[in-house]
C-alpha cells in the first residue's frame, strides 16, 4: 500500500560552536533535541497538524548547547521552545494545548465536556505516571500500577482506542514516554507493560501505525536505543 510519506530531512543539530538562526525574523521555529521525549511531544503535535512547512525544527546538543540558546532564546534552557510571533512559549504540554490553539489543522480536542475535562485530569497525571515508572523501576513498588491507571483511563470512552477515544494531544503527551518505557521495563524488570493489558496493547499497536502513516516517527531506531540508553543510567 502506498502511504505518500515523505521522509522530513532534519535540520544539523546545533551545538556550542554554531551561530544562533535569527530571532523574531517572522519564522516560527520549534527547538528541540532529537532524542527528548518532551521535545517529542511539541514535534509529533507539529506533524500531527501538518504544520511541517510552517514551523522551522531547530535540533540543539543538549551535551553541548549553544550558549545563546540560555541567555537569548529560553532561560530555562530546556528543550522544547517554541519561537512564534514575538514570543517563546516553554513547556511541553503548555505547547500542544498552544499549537492546536494557534495553528491550522486536525484539532487535538474534542468538543466534548466531559472529554475535555478529562483530558485535563490525564495531562496531570502524566507527572505522576513519570514518577510511578522510575520509582518502580529502581526498587521495589509495584511496576505494574502505572499501566493499570492507563488501561483503566483507556477503558472510560469506548468510541476509538485512544484516551479520549479519538486521537489527541493527550495520546501524544504519553506516547514518547511509553514508547521508551515499554522496552526499557522488559529489559530492566523482565515484565511487560502490554501483558494482561488489552487496551493499552491496542493503543501501542495503533499508536505505532499512526506514527509511521503521519511521519510521526521522530527518532530513527539508533537515536531511539541511545535515548534508552540514557535512561537506563538514570535508573
Ligand atoms: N517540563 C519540561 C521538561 C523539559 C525537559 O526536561 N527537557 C530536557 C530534555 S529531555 C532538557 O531540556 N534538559 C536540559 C536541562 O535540564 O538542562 C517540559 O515538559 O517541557
């Protein structure tokens, strides 16, 4: 089946020894680091959108990082940011409630209240969840009950298989993360995240067939392990 994706050519990563792209020029640029799951978020919502042509990614060496990127673009110097009319907006889930706000394209909402509303209580969980997965995975509290809050939210709309039942930015604020967790737990605890689980299995299994339909595959198979890698360090 022939699916039209064009591979998007990413941008040279910028690091200490490059000059900063003009700011405020009028061109919308997304600073990213190619293996940060936040950074992933803003970019997979970007995609998502079709917004490919109208958003510069601007790839930085979070190892190595430009010194302007802290003292001209973003204080707090974490990636994502996102440089748009006059102003830089930070923070990962602030930025897709921003860029389906701001931008054309398939909205990342639904109309729906009561969706809404628990869009809202699961992009705050989305901290907790984090945590819940680390602490798990460094001793010994259950590694289980993360996912079983997540296949109980993937329970609650039963009119597609995504949180809200339609796709949104709330799939797209976990899916980075799972997508790194779920090979890391096998690996570390030997236990898998799918297993029991039917429908956070279908979310994975449908997530990853988004993905590649969209050119939503951010990071290739190498920046992917290397990003496993690092996490593993932190555990
Ligand atoms: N709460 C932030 C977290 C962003 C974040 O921690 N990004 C990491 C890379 S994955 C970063 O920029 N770290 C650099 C640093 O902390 O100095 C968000 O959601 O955007």
């Amino acid at each position: 089946m022939a699916t039209g994706i064009v591979q998007e050519v990413i941008p040279p990563v910028l690091d200490s020894t490059s000059d900063q792209p003009p700011l405020f020029d009028g061109t919308t640029r997304l600073y990213i680091s190619l293996i940060c799951p936040y950074a992933q978020r803003a970019w997979i919502a970007r995609n998502y959108k079709g917004l490919q042509d109208k958003i510069k990614l601007v790839p930085l060496d979070l190892s190595n990082r430009p010194a302007w990127y802290k003292e001209k673009v973003y204080p707090p110097n974490k990636v994502p940011s996102l440089e748009h009319n006059g102003k830089i907006i930070g923070e990962s889930l602030d930025l897709l409630k921003y860029l389906d706000s701001s931008f054309e394209g398939p909205s990342l909402l639904p109309d729906d209240p009561a969706k809404r509303e628990f869009a809202e209580e699961l992009l705050l969980y989305t901290d907790t969840f984090g945590r819940g997965v680390i602490v798990s995975l460094k001793g010994d509290t259950d590694v289980g009950a993360p996912y079983d809050h997540l296949e109980t939210a993937l329970s609650k709309f039963d009119d597609g298989p995504f949180f809200l039942g339609q796709f949104s930015l709330v799939d797209i604020a976990y899916a980075p993360f799972i997508e790194r967790y779920h090979p890391l737990t096998l690996d570390v605890k030997k236990y898998d995240i799918t297993a029991g689980r039917p429908k956070l299995t279908a979310w994975i299994e449908v997530r990853y067939v988004l993905q590649y339909f969209y050119g939503l595959r951010p990071v290739d198979r190498v920046e992917q392990d290397r990003s496993i890698s690092a996490n593993q360090k932190m555990i």
